[in-house]
C-alpha cells in the first residue's frame, strides 16, 4: 500500500566475478517501515516469502521479519533502541541480503547501515523519487513503485465529467502528509478549475462528519491514515470502510490493498507482484550477480475497481479503462443458471406443458428460500461475532492489550460476593510502577507507553490461574484479583512479579536502581475476619499497604498487616 514514486535501475551487464561457494542457509531480512498489522505490509511480506520459499525449504535460506514500526516512531531514542536490538539479535547470524519495504525503512538503513550491516546488498521498493541507490550504487538496487497520479486524476475525470472539486484525506503522520503534498503538487497546474479541499491530519470525529457534508460533485482522494489528528492510531484500509460508509463523494486511492474497503479504483500498485519482483532480484543477487549488473523493471500498476463501489455511484463499466480488473462482483441469477433457465424455457416452448411450468417454478423459488436463509444465517452470525468483538473492546485496556478498570470492577464486585457466600478467602493487589513519571519525562510518553506495555506482558504472563484477573488500574496503576487465596500465596505471586520484572532490566536512569521497578501492596479477606466489611475496605487496605511500600523505599511487595 504505501507511497511515493521510486527509481528504475538500468545498468549494463557486468562480468559475473567468481566467488567461493556460499555458506548456507543465507540469512535473508525482510525489513518493513510499519507496525505488524498493516494489510500492504504483510501481502508484500507473504509474496516474498512464497517466491523464496523453495529456498526456504531446501535449507539454502532463513527469513526473518523485522517491523519497525518506523513510519510512526521518527525519534532517534526509538531508533537508537532498534539499532541495539538488530546488533545483538543478529550478532552471529547477519544478513546476507536486506529486503527494505516503504520509505522509513529505507531511511534508517541510508542513515545506520555502516552500524548494522555494512556491504550487505540491499533490494528497496518505495513510492517517490528516493535518493538512496545514488549514493550506494554498488550494492544497492530499487524497484520503482511510482504512484501515477496524473493518471489517475485523468481516469477519475473521465468516470465524472462533472467533477468540480477534489477533497484530499490524509493522516498526522508523516506518511499521510508526505502522499497528500505529493497530491497537490501534482494537482497545483489545475487548481483553479478543480479546488482541492484538505482533509489531511485531522481528528479522526471530525474527518468522519466533514466527509458527510462535502460539496456536491466531489471526488475524495484518500491516501493512507496511521495516525490521526488526536493521535490515534489506525489501519489504514480498515479507518477507509469507516469513511467510505459515511462519505458522500466516492473514494479513490492508489493501492490494490484498500479494494473492498470502499475504494472505489484507480490506476493502483499490484503489491504481491511487487513483492515477488523483490525476492527475484534477491535470489539474483544471493546466486552472485552483482546488484549494479541487474536490470529491473518498474513496480507493476494496473487499472482496479471494485464493481460494488461502481454500483454505489452508478458508474458504467463502459467507460472504464481498456483490461480494467473488476473486484467484489456480483453473479446474477442469469449468470449462474442460464444453462437450467435455457433448458427450462426451451422444454415449456416446445411442450407447452403447464406441468413443467410450475415445476420450474417451484424450483426456482426453493432455490431463492435457500440463499436467503444462508444470507440469514450468515447475517446473524456476523452479527453475534460483532457483539463479542465489541464486548471484548469494553473489557480489554487499549494501551497494554490486558483487562481495563471497568473489567476489575465488575469481576471485584462478583467475587467479592462469591467469597462471602462461599466462605473462601479472596486476595487483592496493587501495583504501581515507580518513578513513572520521572521515566516520562525523561524517556518521552512513547517510550513511557511501551515501558507499561512491557511490563503488563510481565504482570499477564506471572499470573497464571485460570480464575486470577491482571487489570490496568490506570496510568501506570495495575491491579491483580486473586480468588480462593490466603495472603502467603498472593504474595509469592507479587513477588514473582518483581523478579520478572527485575529480569527483564527496564533501563531507567533516574531510579536508584538504575532499571524498572514496581511496588505492590497486598489484602486479604478472610470470612472469619471481621474487620474488613466491604470490598471497599479491601481495595483501601491494599492500597494503604502500596502506600507502604512505596514509603519503605519502593522495588517491593507489603501486605496490610491490620
């Protein structure tokens, strides 16, 4: 899916030079710009993996797959950590190739390469003129992914005479505005005759409602949204369903990965035939031939449109371009039973049998029972997994992926009643991450995110019954809820928690311990002990017992000794 035009390669053949037998497998790294979970990412991935995958299974190759999550992470802390990370994760075992998807990754290996993995060939793909293979000539080689939005602006013209205005959506992040700058500059020639109206960066609510309400005859050009305008992150394809639903103007973008989200079409990159062109240059490169001696194509474009979205805005598949790719269509009755309604109409002519007439009849309508209660079936199925979906949003923490507080309350609350009813014993932990904010405000809140995502990795993993919950409290307050156990069991698992999260050495400069630490205040109710009388009382007696430890100095687990 992602931006900006590229550079074709065009060199003369070299000599192939004579080298010694390869050591194998290659180790071969696939590093992407994004987080796991962008649809162009991983379609890119999965082509290159296939093309190598004979390779693969020979022995003669090892993939691995990096995401950097650079498109949405530029700071060089963040950068300066994923250049320690890749020394040491592949200290022993370098990469014999780099396989480089979309600009950000491109970047960090033109400015860090000479610290990671010096002379290591590498083969890039990305939209937008990059300077990269000029300054590295001898052993690196691009594939050019140009985005032709001249073209696609002359295809949209040609589908809606009656255009006059273009709207242009893209997200905060760097991505977003880079794509939506290169839309305007190619646009700037006809501004006066086609305003532009910029959508780019906003908050996401506002986008939704301004998308509505857009000035008749309207084409929206959506590039890509990672990060909205109140710094909300998002997949790309998945926010365009979103927006596709509540627009009034069509959508057009430019990667075949957002076809039957509510793209309309366009002139758009063949991502899995990208990635397969990348992996052959590589094979090349890996059997010996030298990447300045390898003549490569441009990455493949083509003419996509999803027949749904023509239906929507009532375009004819006439005025399409010539060997248009049609997605998401549609088989008619007649389609797929012209050969039984031909055979019917031709036995009803010729015998004239009223008979064969309502047999027909009948069967037809048994057929049209039958899809409409598959539709039914599946209608209400999608329906009930939605449902799940959403209750399983309302429980689960955002950041860190564990229960939320309104999850711990309603789980304390039940068990809270089940310890009285049964007479068993119930636990309660606090935990709070020392020093937090010192760690914000010297890290930064992105790193301050991913150090409570660590540790509630930590927190979930340590506590393993079934009947035991892991919550986030808030801010960098978790909670742990531990049915039918008495204070010494809660606290060895408080405790394992405080060593896993020693193990895993957080690095934090300004704590007396120089790494992460955590304290953790422990109650327990006992049936037969009569001075707690509420839950209430329970989380304030664990909460006190925080209190104390985190006065005693901190890095340590108290249990309420009333």
């Amino acid at each position: 899916m992602l931006y900006a035009c590229a550079l074709q390669v065009q060199a003369a053949p070299l000599p192939r030079v004579e080298t010694e037998p390869p050591n194998f497998p290659h180790q071969v790294l696939i590093l992407n710009s994004h987080s796991v979970g962008i649809p162009w990412a991983t379609l890119l991935n999965q082509a290159i993996i296939e093309t190598f995958s004979e390779d693969i299974l020979s022995g003669k190759v090892q993939m691995h797959v990096e995401y950097t999550g650079l498109s949405q992470h530029l700071d060089t802390t963040y950068q300066e950590r994923l250049i320690e990370l890749y020394q040491h994760k592949y200290r022993d075992h370098p990469p014999a190739l780099i396989l480089a998807a979309d600009v950000s990754a491109i970047e960090f290996i033109k400015t860090y390469r000479h610290r990671l993995f010096p002379k290591v060939p590498v083969v890039f793909t990305a939209d937008g003129g990059h300077t990269l293979q000029d300054e590295y000539s001898e052993d690196i080689i691009g594939i050019s992914t140009h985005l032709d939005i001249a073209r696609n602006l002359e295809t949209i013209l040609h589908l809606h005479p009656n255009t006059r205005q273009f709207a242009v959506i893209g997200g905060a992040d760097p991505a977003g505005r880079n794509l939506a700058a290169m839309i305007h500059q190619a646009m700037a020639p006809s501004m006066e005759k086609y305003p532009v109206i910029d959508l780019v960066g906003l908050p996401m609510a506002e986008l939704l409602d301004r998308v509505a309400h857009l000035p008749e005859q309207t084409v929206v050009l959506y590039t890509v949204i990672l990060v909205d305008g109140d710094g909300e992150r998002f997949i790309p394809r998945e926010i365009l369903a979103h927006l596709s639903q509540a627009a009034n103007a069509p959508i057009y973008s430019f990667w075949d990965t957002m076809l039957g989200f509510g793209m309309v079409g366009g002139y758009v990159s063949d991502t899995h035939s990208l990635g397969r062109q990348m992996a052959s240059v590589g094979q090349k490169i890996l059997a010996g031939t030298p990447p300045q001696a390898i003549s490569v194509d441009q990455g493949p474009l083509a003419f996509h449109f999803d027949w749904k979205q023509l239906q929507r805005w009532n375009l004819s598949l006439r005025r399409l371009p010539q060997d248009s790719i049609l997605h998401n269509q549609e088989i008619t009755p007649w389609q797929l039973y012209r050969l039984e309604i031909s055979a019917a109409l031709a036995i009803i002519a010729l015998l004239l049998v009223a008979v064969t007439i309502l047999l027909f009849i009948r069967r037809h309508l048994r057929i049209q029972v039958a899809q409409r209660t598959q539709l039914l079936i599946q209608a209400n199925t999608e329906l009930e997994e939605a449902n799940t979906r959403l209750l399983t949003l309302s429980h689960t923490d955002g950041l860190t992926g564990i229960a939320n507080r309104r999850r711990f309350d309603e789980v304390f609350h039940l068990e809270w009643k089940r310890a009285k009813r049964s007479g068993l014993a119930l636990s309660v932990a606090l935990l709070d991450v020392d020093w937090f904010k010192k760690y914000n405000d010297h890290y930064g809140h992105q790193a301050g995110d991913d150090c409570l995502c660590q540790f509630a990795q930590i927190f979930a993993a340590t506590v393993s019954r079934a009947g035991d919950l892991a919550a986030r409290y808030g801010g960098e307050e978790f909670a742990l809820i531990v049915p039918a156990s008495d204070s010494l069991a809660v606290l060895e698992v408080a405790t394992q928690i405080c060593r896993q999260l020693e193990q895993c050495a957080i690095p934090h400069a300004l704590s007396p311990y120089g790494y992460v630490t955590v304290s953790i205040g422990v109650a327990t109710f006992d049936p037969v002990d009569t001075q707690i009388e509420s839950s209430e009382q329970l989380l304030q007696y664990a909460d006190e017992a925080l209190y104390q430890a985190k006065a005693q100095g901190r890095n340590r687990v108290l249990a309420h000794s009333g």
